[in-house]
C-alpha cells in the first residue's frame, strides 16, 4: 500500500531535523495545516502547498515528485458536476462601474487558499441597485482564479416562501456532482458533506438574492480555497467573519456611461446634456437607468430629451420607468411587502415629510407610534434598502423610492388620514421649533417645566442643533402655516427665531421666514407686529443677503408704521437698521444720513426707556464716525459709551448688554488701529473677545479676530496673528462665509515666508 501524504511529510521533516514550527515559518504554511496534513485529516493538500513544503525540506526531484503523488493520490475524486447545475446566468456586455468593487473582490479571490479561513464577501443594498450583475460580472471577472468551479444559486430571498437552505445545499451538492441517491436526507449531513467537497476545491459561489442570516449560514465552507459571495437586499451584519459590501448608487458619470453604452455613442451624443437629465431623474440606480435605455433601444424614434420629459413628471415617474418585464416599482414593491405593518406606515406616511432626512421622532408623529416602535421602523426599513442613514439618528430616501412611498400613500389611505399626518407633523414641528428658538431669546430659555415633546431640549446646544437639523421641515411647516391663514401662529414662530437667526445668520431663509410673518401680521391686522417683523425682514435683507436698497425701504416702510402708531421704540428700531443697510453703499451720502439716522435712533430709545436698543444705536453712531473718517472722534465716542454700558446703572439685560460692551470694545479698537496706535488696538481686541464670546455669534466673533490678527501682524508678532487668522477662518467657515473666509486665507498666505533658490555665483 503506498505511503500516505501525512506520513511522508512527518519522515522527511524529521529527516531535515525540523520541528513543525520550524516547517511552518520556513515554507508559509501554517502550524495548523501542517499538523492536519501529518494526523491524516487533509490528505490531499493544494500543488502550491506541496511546493512550498518540498522547497522548505530541500527535496530532490525525485523524493518531490513522490510527495506530490501522494498529496495527488490523497486528493478526493472529484465526480463531473452536473451539467448546466447552478450556471451563473448571462451577464451584460455593457456593464459599467464598480471598479472599486471588482477590485476589492479580486483582492479576496487572490487571498483564498486551503490552509485559512474560506473567503466570504456579501454584498448589498437597495432594490435595483446592482447587486446581482456585480456578483455576475466577478465570476466572469475571477474565472481564471477558480479552476474548479462557478456556481449561482439564486436563494429567492423576496419570494414569500424563500429557498430553504436544505433545498439550496441539494442543489449546490449535485451542481458539484454528487448525485442525488448519495445527498443526505439531514440538513445538517448536507452542510457537511457541501464544506467537506468545497476544502479541497478552489471555487466561486454565489448565492444571490438572501432572505436572511439564517438561511445563508448553512451554505458557508469554513476552510479551504473557495469563494462565496452572497447578495441581499439586507446587510446580513449577524453573519460572522463576512466581508461586507454595502453597494452606492452610481457616479453621475457612470450613469452617463450606462446609458450611453445602452443606446449607443451617437444617439447619447446628439443630447448629452438629454443623457445628463435622465440619468439625473433615475436617481443613478442602475436598474431605471437600464430600464430608461432599454425604452429608448426600442423606440428609435424618441429623443433622450423627449424621454426625460416624460421622466420629469414626478407623478408617473416611477410608472414609467418599466420595460417589458422589468420594473423599478414592481422591485421595490418585493421589499415593501416584507415589512411589518408599523414598518409599512412608517414608510407611506414619511412620503409627507418635506426635509431630506428625518429622525425618529418625526416618524412617531406621523405613523402613531413610540419612539422606539418608529427607531426599529426606521431601521427595519433601512435593513430592506428603502431607506438610507447619512449618519446616526437620521434616515433619508432614494428620490425614486420616494416617488414610490408617495403613491403606496395615496393608493393606501385615504385622503382624510394624509391631512390628519400632516398637520400632526406641522403643528409638531412649529411647536418645537418655537420652543427651541426660545432658549436663544432673553426672557425665556429653557422649556415650561413638564414640557416633553418626543425631543431633548435641555439647552442651547440640543436646541441649536435641533433648529438647524429640521429647519427644512420646520420652513416647510411654517410656509403651510401661512398658507391656511394662521397668521398668529406663523408671527409667534418667526418672533421666537428672531435671537436664533443671529447665530445662524448663513442659514440662507431668514429673508422668507420674516417675509411671511410681516405678511401674516399685515393680513392679521397688527399694525405694531407689523413693523416690529418688518425690521426683522430689513435685517435679514442686509445682512443675509447684501440687498441693500430693499434693506432700507423695507426698514423705512416699519418706520413709517411705527410712527402712525406713536411707537418709539419701534421707530428706534427702524433707523437703526436703515443705518445698517446705508452702511452697505459705502459712499459718503449714505454714510452721513446712516450717521444722523442712527443719532435719531438713539433719541427715540432714550425716550423710549430701551437702555439695549440705546447702546445698539450709539454704536451705530461710533461706527458711522469711523466710516466716514471721523476716528478721533469715533474713539472718543467709543470711550464715553463703554463708560456709560460699565455703569452699573445703565440696566439692560446682562448678556445683550455684555455684548455691547464687546462691540464697543471693538469700536474702540478699530479706532486705535487706524491711528496706528497698534499695541492699544490690539489690548482692546483681546479685550472685546472676551465680552463676544458670552454670546457667540461667529461672523462678529471672526471679524474681531481678523482685525486682531491685523494688529498683531503690525507689532511684528506673527505666530500669534496666525493663530487669530486661523480661529477666524474656522468661524467663517462653520458660517459657510466664504467670501471673508477667503480674504482671511490671503492673510495667512502673506504671514507665510516666500522661499527663493539658493543660487551660488
């Protein structure tokens, strides 16, 4: 009887004086593999493996070309799979894409061997995403990689009764050539016998289209050289020591190409900018891309821009996007009819939601439910592709799943529970919203005590980031508000954004929210909240968005109610912001009636008895000296108003008043510095700092910086300027102000020495 491969490697590994160790660090191959192949339980090792062992014991030709016939003889016999069993389908010749994808999974064929761990890659993501013509593709891609086989077995994982895994590890069995009277009746003898053939076999196995975990894990090998690769609408994150594949949606250039390879070069580059739209419309999925080329394949007559027309009527665009037996709606329809009825609510109802993402908490409102019943929702929609989460807590939709969602919602509930949703949403997210905004407005803060409202609200910063994450959400509401003629609450929400919007001056909608709240208390008939939101709208107007002229004509238009209506705080006010909207033109006209109206603001709130809207307007006044170039004067200014605001009789609420005394502070810093007294001016900035961060508002709290970094830059010190051009630069930034984050970059550019070649003569 000829020597077992086991019992020969054992021989002649005593014969060269080795210790197992000592074999396994000469020749590669594991400690472990080595003891399996000498105990007898693998028998019949790669032709790789018995090289590398042969080199390590320094064998002659013949003693190598013994142990090679026994690792041969060792080897099982391999009987003829059946024919045609589990044959990948056809792929399509105009794949395009996945690049990244393709080499990672060429990486992991090239990783597989017999002596590890066998390789398993899943790969997944939304309906229509790609997912089976990427696993088709790799196992033409990796052929050369897997003499012994590839292998598809599509597991039916959105069929209402999906493959069992005893049928799959049948159908497996027999597609590697056992035959059906030698399978085994027990599952667990069918996984076995399937891991068994698949440890000496260096094969692709794809099982497409996963329900679950539990029916993949049976099909796993545990060992050897072969290659499974699993795809599923659901991220299967139970299974263990998986590579995991999530798929994205295609580049807008890759979808470009796909539909250019599917109806051809000169037909895409007739409209490419036709090419550009449709791909657009179909979301980048692959599946409405192939759809939306397989339409216009078969109608030579149509134009790409002709079909985008069609694609662009968000009502029928999902409808549309079928070719024959191919559908987007009918895919995504397999996924909606897994879900669980919570999930199926949760999903339609979302369809109402104006923002791009959402959270948990929106979701409770809208579908009735806890927040932890709308958490697992959420989730249980994203494990099924319907959603995605941009980042924890939030969920958004595919723009095409969207569609889908909205016409599940019409189709399923009738027209007085959509209404009900949404004005559940609305009035939701307009109370929250008022809440939220009122932690930023002297005078309220923190929510009535007991308040609770699916949200956390315990300071400024959840209240903040709040505002900021729903404000699409919240705008939408509001827009809804107005619309229905609730014009007391829409003014009561805008009221309480007016101390907020300050902090997020960039966001970019304050022009509308004080737009709609001015209209609202015009159609209200409150004259005084009127010209109160109208001031607002002045400011948003200014500052916001740099319109100058409107910024004043619609201060002088609050100015002219307020004084109808003998309000002379108001009137204050109005030439206050006038003045700042002046200030815009920058030429000497504007900047002296800026001057004289900011001295009439200041009169009207002295009479008034409005110590914070006093030291608003005298600032104005130091600030309209210092324009006009009056800079004596506008320190001496500067110096008698930080006297009066230090002054503890001067009242006022504490932080609006530590403000000021901030700005005037800076006042008086600019003017030292345009006397060139640079130490002075650059003390009094360090000083304003101070003030201006008891109350933070980024573009004020830069510019001091900015101007601080200017001064340093004159005293020489030059870290130290670099270091307040730096902070300002990542407050402009936080703002998304790119223009002044710009001229800081300049600032910084000229702190950096310019180097020269050094040249010798």
């Amino acid at each position: 009887m000829a020597e077992s491969f086991g019992t020969m490697l054992r021989s002649l590994r005593h014969a060269a004086g080795l210790t197992i160790e000592e074999l396994s660090h000469a020749s590669g191959v594991s400690v472990r593999a080595i003891g399996d192949m000498e105990r007898g339980a693998s028998r019949g090792p790669q032709r790789r493996t018995v090289a590398a062992l042969a080199e390590a014991l320094h064998l002659d030709e013949p003693r190598q070309a013994a142990l090679s016939e026994a690792a041969r003889a060792g080897r099982p016999r391999q009987e003829a799979p059946a024919p045609g069993a589990c044959e990948p389908p056809r792929g399509v010749g105009d794949f395009t894409g996945r690049d990244r994808e393709l080499g990672l999974l060429y990486d992991l064929a090239t990783r597989t061997a017999e002596d590890t761990d066998a390789v398993v890659a899943a790969v997944s993501g939304t309906a229509g995403i790609g997912k089976t013509a990427l696993a088709v593709r790799a196992a033409g891609h990796l052929a050369e990689l897997f003499p012994d086989g590839r292998f598809y077995l599509d597991l039916r994982g959105m069929d209402p009764v999906p493959l069992d895994p005893g049928t799959a590890l049948s159908r497996l069995l027999n597609a590697l050539g056992v035959a059906e009277r030698r399978i085994p009746a027990d599952e667990d003898d069918r996984a076995g016998h399937y891991r068994a053939l698949l440890r000496g076999r260096r094969c692709l196995v794809i099982l497409d289209n996963a329900a679950h975990e539990a029916q993949v894990r049976p099909l796993l090998p545990a060992e050897g050289p072969a290659m499974t690769l699993v795809t599923s609408r659901r991220p299967l994150a139970g299974l263990e020591g998986v590579h995991q594949m999530p798929l994205a949606h295609l580049a807008a250039g890759e979808s470009a190409a796909l539909l250019r390879a599917i109806v051809g070069a000169e037909r895409a580059e007739a409209d490419p900018g036709g090419v550009a739209r449709v791909a657009d419309l179909c979301g980048n999925l692959p599946l409405a891309l192939r759809i939306a080329g397989n339409r216009l394949q078969s109608r030579p007559g149509w134009t790409v821009g002709q079909l985008a027309t069609r694609l662009g009527d968000e009502g029928r665009r999902v409808e549309s996007l079928a070719a024959g037996d191919l559908s987007v709606a009918a895919a995504f329809a397999l996924s909606y009819r897994q879900l669980s009825a919570s999930a199926r609510r949760s999903f339609r109802r979302l369809a109402l939601a104006a923002a791009p993402d959402f959270g948990a908490p929106m979701t409770a409102v809208l579908a009735e439910l806890g927040p932890d019943e709308a958490e697992d929702a959420l989730e249980e929609l994203v494990d099924l592709g319907l959603l995605q989460s941009p980042y924890p807590g939030r969920y958004r939709f595919h723009d095409l799943v969207r569609l889908f969602a909205r016409a599940r919602l019409s189709d399923e509930e009738p027209m007085t529970d959509q209404r009900q949703a949404r004005r559940r949403m609305d009035d939701w997210l307009l109370e929250v919203a008022t809440v939220a905004g009122r932690w930023f407005e002297p005078g309220f803060g923190a929510p009535p005590a007991g308040w609770s409202s699916l949200v956390e609200l315990d300071n400024a910063r959840q209240a903040q980031e709040w505002l900021q994450a729903e404000g699409t959400a919240w705008l939408a509401a509001l827009r809804q508000a107005a619309r229905v003629g609730e014009h007391a609450r829409v003014v009561e929400v805008a009221e309480s954004m007016h101390w907020f919007s300050d902090l997020w001056m960039h966001w970019g909608h304050w022009p509308e929210v004080f737009e709609l709240s001015s209209a609202a208390a015009h159609a209200a008939g409150d004259r005084a909240q009127e010209a109160v939101h109208l001031n607002y709208l002045s400011w948003a107007r200014t500052h916001c968005q740099g319109r100058y002229d409107e910024g004043e004509r619609t201060a002088l238009r609050a100015l002219e109610l307020a004084r109808e209506l003998g309000d002379v705080r108001q009137q204050g006010w109005a030439l206050t912001y006038a003045t700042w909207a002046l200030w815009g033109h920058d030429d000497r006209r504007s900047l002296e009636t800026g001057l004289d109206h900011a001295r009439r603001a200041a009169e009207c709130f002295r009479q008034a008895g409005d110590p914070e809207g006093y030291a608003q307007a005298m600032l104005s006044v130091g600030n309209g000296l210092r324009r006009l170039g009056r800079i004596e004067e506008a320190v001496q200014h500067g110096l008698d108003l930080l006297e009066r605001l230090r002054d503890p009789a001067f009242g006022g609420t504490p932080v609006i008043v530590a403000h000021a005394v901030g700005a005037a502070l800076d006042l008086l810093s600019d003017g030292y510095f345009a006397l060139g007294r640079w130490q002075e001016a650059a003390d009094h900035y360090r000083e304003a700092l101070v003030e201006l961060r008891k109350r933070p508002i980024n573009r004020a709290t830069a510019q001091t910086l900015t101007s601080l970094g200017r001064a340093l830059v004159e005293l020489g010190r030059r870290e130290e300027a670099r270091e307040a051009f730096q902070e300002a630069l990542e407050l402009y930034e936080a703002s998304a102000d790119a223009t002044r984050a710009a001229r800081v970059t300049a600032e910084l550019a000229r702190l950096t020495p310019v180097t020269t070649p050094h040249t010798t003569a």
